[in-house]
C-alpha cells in the first residue's frame, strides 16, 4: 500500500472519539497492545483494584507482568504465565499543596492528572506527546515529552510504593533512599508491581503553540541551539524528504516574549491547525496557532479526547548525547531514501539529563529521533539494523518501550549502571518473577 492511499485510510480513523484498544479488553478476544503489533502470550489476566489484592495476586503467581495503557511497542510488559491489569487503580489520592507533590494510583493517566492539578493552582513540569498513557507505565520506561531544560517524566517522581515478589509493601523516596530509589524509579517492570506513585508539581501555568512549516535543513544544522531555545517544548517533524524540516512545532509558556513572528529561519507561520502528517486531520490535536491554553491541553500533541492515531502503526526511538544532535540528524538524513519509503513521519527532540540509572537520559542532555512506521515489521525490521549502525558512533540508547534491534551485549555498554540495577532487581526479586523474555535477552543478558 502506498503512503498516500494509507494515509487516507487513516484519516476516517483519526477523527473518531477514543476507542477500545487503548482502554479495555474484548471478551473472548486475544489481547492485543495499542497498535496491535503484539498478542500478548497469555489470556491469563487478574485485575486488581487494592494494594491488599494486587499482593495476594503476587504471593500466588510464580511469574507475573504488569499492564499499563499497552502503549509499548515491544515485549517488555509481555508474559507467557500470568498478567495482572491495574486498570481499576486510577485514584488521585493526596496533594499536598506545601510540599509541592500529589500521590496517585498507577493507573492515573496525564489526561486524568492535568485538569484535577490545574484546577488547584498546580502543573507538571512535563508532558508527553499523548495524554492517554498512565503514570506508572510512563515513568517505567523512562518516556518524555520535550525541551532543552525539561527532564523525562520519570524525573518528577518523588516517591513510589511497590509490591515485591514476596508480596511485601516497600516504599521509597528520593529524601531517604538516595541511589536505590535512583535505581527502582525506571525499573522496566522488573522489580514488582508499582501501587502508588508521588510527583513534583509546581504552579499551574499557560501554554502557546505555534506550527511552522517548510524550515530547511540547512538551518537546522547551522542554528540547531537556537531553535531548541524558542520554546519551553519544541518538536521538528520530517520525512527526511527535500532536506525540509516539514513542521516545526513551538510550545511557549505564557510569559515568553516569542510572539509567533510570520516568518521564523525561512519557515512560514501555519495558518491553520495542523496534524504532525499534514495530510491528516488536525481535529484530534491541540489547539495551536498562539491560542493560550492550560499546560496539560497544549504540551501534549494531541487531546485526550480523541484516539492519537488509528493505532496502525509502529514507532521506534533512539536517544543519544545532545552534542551530537546535528551530526547524527545529518546521518539519518542520508538514509532517507531507505527510510521513507516504510515511514509515516518522524519527530526530534532534546530532553535534560537526570540521574536515574535506567533512564535513556542518564546523565546526558539528550535528542530524540523517533520514528513513526507503517505497521509493515518485516520492512521496519530491515531498516533499523540500518538506522542502528549509522548512530553507533553516538552511543545510542533505545527507547525501552518500542522497537530496535541492538545487540543486548551493544545495549549493555550505554547503561553505566546496568549491573547495579541487576543486583537491585534480584534483592526485591530474587527468583525473576517480573523478568520475561524481553529483560532476559536484553537487561539481564550475560
């Protein structure tokens, strides 16, 4: 199929209300992720709606993963034996206005989390491109939003609450836990099952977006720093086709002087809302040309209440040192004429360092080049072997909830602290009851 008629396929698709695949399951019905790449290998699902039950699930179950919104694009929360679903979890549960911090069940979604801390006076400091992802899931796999001074997601935690595999409650906090709490808050389901989680927050504030199209990929390479320091979140979209940047997106916090200028390093001021693939419908994407807004209604890509895509895709991402984000969008760039042919669009953006051991971001400002695919694995699983090498000079981390095909023995080197995090997994599970296949050919590998 061609990228034209998929794309029209799509559009029908996208303007519709949320459906089903991001929310529940269908009886009788094989369980799917998102975008339903993956089948999950077992039809043996519990839900849990107390910390008390999720712990009896836990004693019982000889192994056991975790589902989230199924947003990932890989097997990491996959199990041939048992899953449990927090799905009924989805409780607010504190805020504390003088800490600066609110505890939520894992199960919470940003869409859900946003208009309750507007309300009382509060933000996050980030978001993603989609509001529809929980909490919990989120800050497992270390996902981000954008921004030169903005931290992943996974940052804000302050605090968690876990299950072990013996069943026993264990809470950790960043005040008292110092480097294990650094190590348990990106744990890609591997130490057990996360039951509450406790975020920073800071005064609620406002958000414009602008969207420029056309920006030429000359003035990427010569003025990259001054792009990225025009908004507090900025996203470059491209099909690496006629060395264009096709849409430029510029989210500005209400007291930002950037006034959405007509003209911006040769790109023209969008006239109208625009979806990231032009061709597709903006309805299900938040409001743009300078209209201010609530942060949680303009940091995300796309509105909670509509389905962020038809789900006929797949994505990929790979992570590298900020220092490098030139060169290695001019090396991907060389390979447009592999890559374009199997992709929907693509997306750059840089993220502030932290210090969390399995973060893609660990101790390194980083950019972001993601990759939206046409749901076609064996194409895609061609291309990124090729993608793959040309970046290996950057030290590349992939993101841990979508596709790649890194050497596990290649993954290991990026993660300083991988072998800490081993023996922090084996201290709260120590017989690998929340390892799957996916951890054991990558994160535990030998």
């Amino acid at each position: 199929m061609n990228k034209r008629r998929f794309l029209n396929l799509m559009t029908g698709a996208l303007a519709s209300p949320l459906i089903a695949p991001l929310t529940t399951f269908a009886e009788g019905q094989p369980l799917k992720n998102w975008s339903g790449n993956l089948t999950y290998s077992t039809r043996q699902v519990d839900d849990a709606s107390t910390v008390d039950q999720v712990r009896s699930i836990v004693r019982a179950q000889e192994k056991l993963k975790v589902l989230g919104t199924r947003h990932c694009f890989n097997a990491i929360a996959d199990s041939s034996h048992h899953l449990l679903s927090l799905k009924p979890m989805h409780a607010i549960v504190a805020l504390d206005a003088a800490a600066r911090t609110v505890t939520v069940e894992p199960s919470v979604t940003y869409g859900q989390l946003g208009p309750y801390l507007d309300a009382k006076g509060f933000a996050l400091h980030n978001l993603a491109s989609l509001p529809h992802i929980s909490v919990a899931g989120s800050i497992t796999t270390a996902t981000h939003g954008s921004g030169e001074r903005n931290r992943n997601l996974s940052s804000s935690v302050s605090g968690l609450e876990i299950v072990t595999a013996s069943g026993d409650l264990v809470t950790l906090s960043r005040k008292t836990d110092g480097e294990t709490f650094r190590g348990a808050v990106v744990g890609l389901g591997a130490l057990g099952v996360i039951t509450r989680v406790t975020l920073d927050i800071e005064p609620t504030y406002k958000v414009r977006q602008y969207v420029y199209l056309d920006l030429p990929l000359e003035q990427v390479k010569e003025h990259f720093d001054q792009i990225q320091a025009s908004g507090y979140s900025v996203s470059l979209f491209t099909d690496w086709q006629n060395r264009l940047i096709s849409e430029l997106w510029l989210k500005v916090r209400d007291d930002s002087p950037f006034a959405g200028p007509p003209e911006f390093l040769g790109a023209k001021l969008a006239t109208r809302d625009l979806h990231p693939i032009e061709n597709l419908s903006a309805e299900n994407c938040t409001a743009q040309r300078g209209v201010p807004g609530p942060w949680y209604d303009r940091l995300p890509h796309f509105r909670m209440g509509f389905t962020p895509s038809a789900g006929a895709e797949l994505q990929s991402e790979y992570l590298l040192p900020r220092r490098n984000a030139v060169d290695a969008i001019l090396a991907v760039e060389r390979l447009r004429d592999q890559i374009t042919p199997h992709l929907l669009i693509s997306e750059i953006r840089t993220i502030a360092a932290d210090d969390l051991w399995m973060s893609t971001c660990y101790k390194q400002d980083s950019v972001a080049i993601h990759f939206t695919w046409k749901p076609d694995w064996p194409a895609v699983k061609r291309v990124l072997p090729v993608i793959e090498r040309q970046l290996s000079t950057f030290q590349t981390r992939p993101h841990w909830g979508k596709l790649f095909t890194m050497n596990p023995r290649e993954l290991r080197t990026r993660y300083e602290k991988l072998d800490d995090f081993v023996h922090l997994a084996a201290k709260y599970d120590p017989k690998g009851k929340f390892r799957n296949q996916f951890l054991d050919s990558t994160v535990f590998a030998t």
